[in-house]
C-alpha cells in the first residue's frame, strides 16, 4: 500500500517548464524513502517503466505521454547541517548541509546562508530541485553543482547507498549513474560566508538573469549544450535561426539558445524546431548541436 499521492493519467504539460507533454499513466509522489521502495517493488512486480523527475525544468515530454509511471520526490525535502566528524575536515571553517533530492535549489542556499555558510550562489537562480541539478550537474559562469558535493545518497537495485562523488564519473551537465539509479540527497561541501556576501552574490545571479534569460515565455533554459569552447547560442545566431518558428514553439527573439513555447506549442513542434535549429547550424558551422533537455515518453 502506497501512502503518498497517487494519480492516473496525469498531463505532464503541468509538470513542465515548456508547458508540453501528453499524460503519464501513473504520476506518484511518495511520502518518503519506504514509501519510495515499496513504490518501485509494487512497479517492478509488474514489470512497469518509471522515470523519476524534480520539477521539469528541463525536460520535454513528448506528446503521447509517458507509459509507465512518473515517480517526482517534492516530498524529499529536507535539508540539515551534517557533523564534519563523518567526513573529511573542510578547511576555512566550513561545513557539511545534506539536501533532499525534491528540495530547491534556492532553499538550500538560503539555508546555508542563514548558517553563515556558502559557495554555492551560483544555484540559486537555477530553477529545479536538488535531485534535478545533481543529475543535469547543473551550472552557470563555468561552474557546476558536483564540484561542491562530497557524496550522493542514492537508491540502487532496491537499496539506499551512499556514493563519494570522487568515485562517480562527471563532467558538463554529465553525471555518469547507473539506469535505474533515483538521487535521494546531496551532501554539499560548503566555507564560511557573511551572510552579506551570499546575498550578494544571489543578487547578482538574478540580476544577470533577467537581463539576459528573461525571455518571458516557458522555456527549459539552454535547449542544447555548448559544444567545447564554442557558445551554442552564437552557432544558433550564425545558422540565422533566432525567432525561427515551428507551430507554437520558437526560437527566442532574447536568447537564441532558449526554445519558447510562443502559445499552444506542442512537444512535436520542439521536436521539429529542435531537428530545424540542429540541421541549419550543422549546414553552416559543421557543429552537431546535442539537446541538453532531457526528451522522454512514447515515440
Ligand atoms: C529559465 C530557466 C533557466 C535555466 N538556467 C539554467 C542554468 O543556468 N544552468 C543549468 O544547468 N540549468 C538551467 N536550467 C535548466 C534546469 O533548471 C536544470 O537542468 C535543473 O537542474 C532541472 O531541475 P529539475 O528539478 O526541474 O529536474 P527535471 O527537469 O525534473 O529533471 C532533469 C533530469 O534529471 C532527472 N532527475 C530529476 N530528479 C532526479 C532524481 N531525484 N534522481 C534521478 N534522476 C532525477 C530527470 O529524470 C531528468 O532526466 C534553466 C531552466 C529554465 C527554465
């Protein structure tokens, strides 16, 4: 028996930042972690998919849904400050805050500043969950969230683990898992910081968001990752695909790397926009451009 929610047939366009996606047969929140692996044995014994998410900041669900179930871990929230003694010393008089996987990221910066602790500002404007951003090894101004995690619990086979990250293999927006592995928390490695200089730099982030992502329609963020050492969004501009238009979806007239859901955007218009953007900046730059969103669901 299930005690957290359980729904059927649930649209995924209302779980989802570029509002798109046709329905999951089952969309379940569990209330915890025996919730979460009674949840799985209950899937597994009838042999169906699931696929667990944060908050759908970056993914596009395709239009005939998803078969299976979507499991999302909002009720994972917790975040607590953790004994140094377990772990290696942090030198300039930091400390250790564990995050659960559906706690957002902004919430663990404010907890962390609250605690006169800092280091990763640069998340803060990051749309998503903790379990979102250690999967996407989310980032911004060249910096990525797994430089600043010490180990990550997760479910593996059946059975809560926890992993060092030194053991795990990442790189941009790459965390090498295993399929079927669900991130549970995070253990950030944070230093000593006024509470002035975080709130600063949060300042800062937002600032630079909005002048320069504010594209005031749904989005994913980046639709494609930056190839090495070149900016996909300059490809994009190269290629002469800013404000480039499929159905409702479209190449955003502020920020060429940003694909917009205009009004009434179907997951298959992105899909065509995406496949428009990748051949016309294949045609002139010879660059094949990869999705950074994560495309899921019925083909
Ligand atoms: C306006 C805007 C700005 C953005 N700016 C940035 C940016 O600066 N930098 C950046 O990196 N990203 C950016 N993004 C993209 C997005 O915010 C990040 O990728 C974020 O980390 C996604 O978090 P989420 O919780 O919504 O994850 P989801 O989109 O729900 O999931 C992302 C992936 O992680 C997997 N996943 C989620 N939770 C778990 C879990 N607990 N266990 C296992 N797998 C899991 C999902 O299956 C999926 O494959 C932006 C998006 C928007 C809309």
């Amino acid at each position: 028996m299930i005690r957290g929610r359980l729904l059927y047939d649930e649209p995924m366009s209302l779980h989802t930042s570029l509002k798109v996606g046709g329905p999951a047969d089952l969309y379940a929140v569990p209330e915890d972690s025996a919730d979460l692996q009674d949840l799985l044995k209950w899937l597994s014994a009838d042999d169906i998919p699931w696929l667990a998410i944060g908050r759908g900041y970056n993914l596009l669900v395709r239009d005939k849904g998803i078969r299976g179930a979507v499991i999302s871990l909002e009720r994972f929230n917790r975040i607590e400050v953790v004994s140094n003694e377990d772990y290696p010393p942090i030198e300039t008089a930091g400390a250790y805050v564990r995050a659960g996987a559906g706690a957002d990221n902004l919430s663990v910066v404010r907890f962390a500043q609250e605690r006169g602790l800092g280091g990763i500002g640069f998340i803060s404007g990051i749309p998503g969950t903790v379990g979102g951003a250690i999967r996407m090894n989310a980032g911004a101004y060249g910096k990525g969230i797994l430089e600043h995690t010490q180990c990550l619990t997760l479910l593996r086979d059946g059975a809560v683990r926890e992993f060092c990250i030194s053991d795990l293999d990442y790189g941009y927006r790459h965390l090498g898992l295993e399929a079927g592995d669900i991130v549970l928390e995070a253990l950030f490695r944070l230093q000593a910081r006024e509470a002035d200089q975080t709130e600063d730099e949060i300042r800062k982030d937002l600032e630079l968001r909005r002048s320069k992502h504010n594209v005031g329609l749904p989005s994913a963020g980046s639709f494609f990752k930056n190839p090495s050492g070149q900016a996909a969004w300059k490809l994009i501009d190269a290629a002469g695909m800013r404000g480039t238009r499929v159905g409702g979806a479209m190449v955003s007239e502020v920020h060429s790397n940003f694909l917009v859901n205009a009004g009434g955007a179907s997951a298959d218009d992105f899909l065509r926009l995406s496949a428009t953007v990748k051949n016309a900046v294949f045609r002139i730059s010879g660059v094949t451009l990869q999705e950074e969103v994560r495309i899921v669901g019925d083909e």
